[in-house]
C-alpha cells in the first residue's frame, strides 16, 4: 500500500466517524424547532400573497439568496463559455466537423418544429404561475431551454444566435436586480415586496413576485440554451 | 443606509452588462469593470467611516426582518475585508490589462460574491455566497488557454471543492434540523443548548472542511500546489492572498458565534497543526517557486488558523494581522513569479539583471519570516504573546510555530542566495517589465506605510477584535424582539 492510499483510507475513515456520531447523536424528534418555518406558513399568504408558500420562501423572504443562486449558474456558464471559448480557425474547423453531421430525418425535423410553440406555451405558463402552483423561474426557464435546444439537436449545422441569448441574458438577469434596486429605493430594502398581495390564487396577485419569476424564467432559459448550444459546437 | 447591498448588487449588474456595453462601446466596456470596483471602494470606504463612528449595523434584506429574512451585519470587521478584497483586485488590475470579457466577469462575480460573504449574516446565505466565490475561482484558474496541466489541476480543484460545498450544506441542514433557524444570531442565542452537542459540533467539523477548501487548511488543500502552479499569476495571487482569508474569515465568525465551545476550538488548532506541519516541509523540499510559495502559503493560513482558534480578543487581533499582512505579501511574491515561474535554479544570478524584483522578493520574503522592523515581525509578536499568555497546549503550538519560522527562513534564503550568484553561463536572463512591476511597487509602498503605522493599527485592530468577540452585540444588532407566530 502506498503512502497515498493510507492517507485516502486515513480520511474516509475520519469521515465515516463524522458521518456515524451524526446519525448516532442526532434528535429525530425534532423538539428544538424555534418556528421560523411554521411562521412563516402562517404568513405567507397573508404578507406576500402567494398560493405557493414556496415561492413566497424563495422570492421574497429569501429573495438574496435566490438572486446568489441565479449568480451561480451565471458564473458557471461563464466559466464553461470561457473554458469552451474556441479561436477562429478551431471554431471555422468544428462547423466543418458539424456540417458533416447529416440533419436528423423527417420526422424528426417536422416534430421539432410542431413542438417548439408547445414547449415555449408550457414553459411561459409554468413560469407565470409560479406563485400559485408548484413551478417557477428555474423550472420553467429549463423547458424553455429545451425549446430553443431541441431544434441545434435536429440539425446541429443550424445556426444558433449566441449574442442574441447572451443580449437576452444579460437583460433578465440585469431586471431581477433592477426589480430589487425599485424596491431598495421605494420601500427602503433591497427585493422588499413591492404592489400589494391581491387576492390570493388569482393570476395578477403577489405584487412583484411574477415579474420576477419571469425574469428568472428568461434568464435561465437563455442561459442554458446557449450553454448547451456551446457544448455541442466545442 | 444602503451602501452594503450596494456592494453586491454593483458587481452582479456589471458582470450582467458588460458583454452588452462591449459589444456596443468597445472603449466604454475597456472602463467599466474597474469604474464599478472603484464605485464600490468609495462605497466601501464611506461605510468604513459610518461603522468607525456609529458602530456596527444590521440591513435587513427583503424587506421581512430576521429570523424569517436575511439579514446583513456591517461591522469593522466585515467592511475591513470587503475593503482588501476590493483593493487586492484594483492591484491585481493595474499593469497588465487584458480585454478578455469572460475573465473580467468572473472577476466580478467573485468580488461581488466575496462582499457577500463577509457581510451576511445567514448561514444559507454565507453558502450561496462562498457558491459564487467557489465556482468563479474554478473558472478563473483554468482561463489559461491551451494549457493540459492548467486544466487538468483546475478540474481537480472543482471536485474537491464541489465534495467541500457539499460538507458544508450537509452541516447546515444538520444545524438547521437541530434548531429551525439559519440565522446566525438566532443561532447564537440557542447554540449554547442546541449546537454543543456531538451533533452540533460534527456539523461545524462538516463546515469547517467545506470552508477549509478555499482557507487552504488541512486535509483538504491538496489543490493548492497545482493550481497556484498552473493558473495565471494574477489569479494565483488573488486566490492565495485574499479569496483563502475570506473563507478563514467566515471559519472565525461561526466559531465565535455558534462555536464558542472548547473542542471546536481544539479541531482548528489540530487542523492548523497538521496543515503546518504538512506544507511548511513540504515548502522546503519543493523545487518549483510557485509550489514554494503555495506552500508556504498553506503554512501561513494555518498559522492564521491557529492564531484564530486561541479564545479571547487577543487570538482575534494576532490572526486577523497575520491575515492582513500574508494577504498583502503573499500577493506580492506570487506577482514576481509572472516571468519566474518553473524551477528555482533558474533563478541563479538573477540579481545582476533584475535589479529591482530581486529587492522586492527579499523585502517580501524577510517580511513573511517575520524580521523586524517589517510589519510580518510585529504580526507574528502578536501570535506568541496571544498563545504563551493562552497556556497549555498553545505554548507547544507556539513552539511548532518557531520551529516552522527557521524552515521558513531556509528556504527563502535558498532562493535569495541562488539570487546573488554567478549566473550560468546559458541562462538567458528573465526580466520582468517595468509595467509589470507596478503592482508590486503599490504593494511594498502599503507594507511600508504599515511599518510606519504599526501602533494606530494595532489600536484599530484590537478596536476590531473586542467588537467580533462581543457575541451578544451582534445579537442586539441582528435580531429585534421576535415571537414566532406557530
């Protein structure tokens, strides 16, 4: 045995113990609850107006950290675009190899394009109620993706608009921020809910967690079109 | 006072729009990033000012105040880093200057990522923070193209780091099942019950592994070495002189607020020990000058931790000088190793024609040795007042600690003696630009300003430290009269 696989077994070990006094230590009776989580079921629907407490969690009570979350796959996609970033010649070389992709079929190509206004349908719904039913920003933002993804699929020589999805990006992510901004300016704190919660189920109701649902939504649907887009042109 | 928020909120929009301003204004997008870092210094400078005559202060986000929302706490402590993590980038920006948009929002993100950090006051948000800092520096330390190696340790950098993100967020939804609430305050009040049983505490050992990864201590530093050897020089700088003491920072604040407990303070001690032990031998034996000095600067970050791990104000003042003055030099000497890189006998003679770095690295080198008069003397001084006063099984430390110093010296005395040799006949000799140089000399201008000023500093420092250690302040601060409604 080397030195290197003592020291691996060494740590596993460690870990192992760590992960075992947690299960042996732990209180699965769950008594020390302080009641955050029960106050803010009991005001949720009240103070912000969504049906979907969820929502209400990650949108307005814990708005910054969604925005961090919306960050985070920002940085990764710009960190895979730079990492995939190719120079002209290798770009001018991998549409060479594309080209010699033959398209999918018929059926295929036809299926691809009777689909799309289906997927963008469901995709915008699914974002719009998001603070009524279960769904959202992220969720429906990825079949938006999807949209946009499935005809580079079918025919991979196809063109694909970065600077338009990156222009797309850039704008919803900017808006969420800007949304937030409104709110630091009118009511005094950053993401604070702005418009009153309305009635509770119906579609225009929960102030500005819509808007920013649909910001989400775009973001992330551009975002991950264009990275998968990337994927399969490096 | 909106000035925190601001601080994040700036970077993340300029990140958001600078392809867009490139694509339309070439020359203003050339402006932008460095116009919105200096924004955010004259911001971060402001706020400096209020938190001197003020005191500490609470910003709710949200809207909905704490423990159902977030809730940021701005105090000397927190400004003071966003206030080197803003500066270390505007040095790491001058000189060199490269139009590479993806690279320049990263460095954003990070530093967006990085205010965020120190300044939250939310366990989920402190992760969702580090997240952002974590994923920009895997992207920033693979940004030299073409580069096997470079890939190769910035992809081993990303799984250790996701397995470290991952221990984090397991340690906090333990906490989290223990006691319902994220919010550091909240949590403070009930860790002496909640979180200083075995459960509790194998989740800050959970956290302290996963912030460990960016703080550099052991075990889970292994990365370190490859990447700071293969990433560009200026990223090797910012991640080793700033991004590791945000994570520490982050390790200081959870173990006075939820940790203040004596085995919690035992686990960083014998972290710092072993990461001592571990990188300071392995600096001595290592042949390359950027591994050198990735693992001298393992060495420091434990000694840092070790310094942080002694209870009471004096532990505090003594770490947070020492992480003030490693992440001045340790930027400084990786700058010098932009043409230096590779083996360290090529460095034979190089003295004769580079004049001017060869004196930098001495400065730097004897000043993380701790010679006085240098500011590293007096940060070191501090550490062995703060650990013989501390007893017990801090005196051995400190002796490691000594120990350590005189390893420190070998090495560095290697590479100054190679310096001043003959140089060999075939070297071709390798010549930093003057350009290049100006980071450096903005760096050894601020060590020596510190030289001058070691007293007021030392005051504000101890000023810093009684506030950080005052635990029920923070509370007053963050969480107003709160009855939970179930």
């Amino acid at each position: 045995m080397s030195f290197r696989d003592i020291s691996a077994l060494g740590l596993l070990l460690g870990l192992g113990v760590l992960l075992i006094t947690v299960l042996v230590h732990f209180p699965f009776s769950g008594s020390n609850l302080t009641g955050v989580g029960s106050s803010i079921n009991a005001l949720a629907a009240k103070e912000i107006g969504t049906a979907n407490i969820v929502t209400s969690v990650l949108l307005a009570y814990r708005g910054l950290d969604t925005l961090g979350e919306l960050m985070i796959l920002f940085v990764a996609a710009t960190a895979a675009g730079m990492v995939l970033a190719q120079s002209p010649e290798e770009d001018a070389l991998s549409l060479q190899k594309l080209n010699s992709f033959p398209a999918a079929g018929f059926v295929l190509r036809v299926a691809t394009h009777v689909l799309f206004p289906f997927l963008l349908l469901l995709g915008a719904y699914i974002i719009i109620h998001g603070h009524l039913t279960p769904g959202g920003g992220f969720q429906g933002g990825a079949i938006l993706a999807a949209a946009f993804f499935i005809p580079v699929l079918t025919t991979p020589a196809g063109p694909f608009a970065h600077q338009t999805s990156s222009l797309v990006e850039g704008l919803a992510g900017s808006s969420f921020i800007i949304i937030g901004l409104l709110a630091l300016f009118g009511q005094g704190s950053f993401l604070a809910p702005l418009g009153s919660p309305g009635v509770v189920g119906e579609l225009f109701s929960a102030g500005s967690v819509p808007l920013l649902s649909a910001a989400i939504g775009i973001k992330v649907g551009s975002e991950l079109a264009g990275l998968l887009a990337r994927f399969i042109q490096a | 006072m909106m000035g925190p928020i601001l601080l994040i909120i700036l970077p993340f929009l300029g990140a958001f729009l600078l392809p867009i301003i490139y694509r339309h204004y070439n020359q203003a997008g050339y402006w932008a990033a460095p116009v919105v870092l200096v924004i955010s210094l004259v911001i971060c400078i402001g706020l400096w000012h209020g938190v001197n005559i003020v005191g500490p202060q609470s910003l709710v986000m949200g809207g909905v105040s704490a423990p159902l929302g977030i809730v940021f706490y701005v105090d000397a402590l927190s400004i003071l880093f966003v206030l080197v993590l803003l500066v270390g980038s505007l040095i790491l920006w001058l000189g060199a200057w490269h139009r590479r948009i993806k690279e320049e929002m990263l460095l954003l993100l990070m530093v967006g990522g990085g205010s965020g950090l120190v300044l939250s006051g939310d366990l989920f948000n402190i992760y969702v923070f580090f997240e952002i800092v974590a994923v920009a520096s895997y992207g920033l330390s693979a940004s030299r193209r073409g580069d096997p190696c470079g890939y190769a340790a910035s992809l081993r950098f990303l799984l250790l780091g996701s397995l470290g993100s991952a221990f984090i967020l397991l340690g906090i939804a333990i906490i989290y099942a223990l006691t319902g609430t994220l919010n550091l305050s909240h949590l403070a009040m009930l860790a002496p019950q909640a979180l200083h049983g075995m459960a509790g505490l194998s989740a800050f050992a959970l956290m302290l592994i996963g912030f460990a990864v960016k703080a550099e201590l052991f075990p889970v530093n292994t990365w370190v070495a490859e990447v700071y050897a293969h990433a560009p020089v200026r990223i090797s700088a910012l991640l080793a002189g700033i991004v590791s003491k945000l994570a520490i920072i982050v390790v200081l604040r959870l173990l006075l607020l939820l940790y203040a407990h004596e085995q919690a303070y035992m686990l960083l001690l014998c972290i710092g020990v072993a990461g001592l032990i571990t990188g300071e031998l392995a600096a001595f034996y290592a042949k390359d000058l950027r591994r050198m000095l990735a693992y001298s600067s393992i060495g420091q970050l434990s000694v840092i931790a070790i310094a942080f791990s002694i209870p009471g104000t004096l532990g505090v003042v003594s770490g947070l000088a020492l992480a003030l003055h490693h992440a001045l030099v340790k930027t400084g000497l990786f700058m010098l190793t932009e043409k230096w890189k590779g083996s360290i006998s090529s460095l034979q003679g190089m003295a004769h024609s580079a004049k001017w770095p060869s004196v930098l690295l001495i400065i730097f080198a004897l000043s993380l040795i701790g010679v006085p008069p240098l500011p590293g003397f007096w940060a070191k001084f501090l550490l062995f007042k703060a650990g013989f006063s501390a007893g017990g099984g801090y005196s051995y430390a400190m002796l490691l600690i000594l120990l350590s110093i005189i390893i420190e010296a070998a090495y560095f005395f290697r590479v100054i003696h190679l310096l001043y040799q003959t140089p060999a006949a075939s070297s071709t000799p390798l010549i930093p630009r003057n350009k290049e140089l100006q980071p450096m000399l903005v760096i050894s201008g601020l060590l020596l300003l510190v030289m001058l000023t070691i007293d007021p500093i030392y005051h504000h420092l101890s000023k810093i430290a009684t506030q950080v250690v005052d635990v029920q302040a923070y509370i007053d601060h963050t969480l107003p009269a709160w009855k939970s409604t179930h």
